[in-house]
C-alpha cells in the first residue's frame, strides 16, 4: 500500500511540476508570472481565505 500511495505522490507532482512550467502561446508560463508578481497573488490568497472563513463561521452560526 505504500508503494502505490508514493508512486501517486510522485505522478502528482510531477503532473503539477509540468502544468506551472508548460509555456503558452505567449512564451510565459504560471510559474513565471507567481514569480514576477508574487504580492499580487499573496493577497488574492490572503482575501480568499479570509472570505471562507468567514462563510465557513456564517453556517455554522446559522
């Protein structure tokens, strides 16, 4: 059971590694622009979780 749960990880990532570094028509790729401009997606992370957590205590509340 190990085994197959490594292999997996290991396909995951290297499937995740290949989808940032896979340039477009344009010649950049995600990892270029998360490097280019990280604040930027530092913050839209920072807003979403800040909106889910506050969804999340919204339904337990209700």
């Amino acid at each position: 059971m190990g085994t197959i749960k490594t292999f997996l990880l290991g396909a995951g990532t290297a499937y995740a590694i290949y989808f940032l570094t896979k340039k477009r028509a344009d010649g950049t790729s995600i990892l270029d622009d998360l490097l280019d401009n990280p604040a930027f997606f530092m913050n839209k992370a920072k807003e979403y979780a800040i909106d889910e957590a506050i969804r999340t205590v919204k339904e337990k509340i209700i």
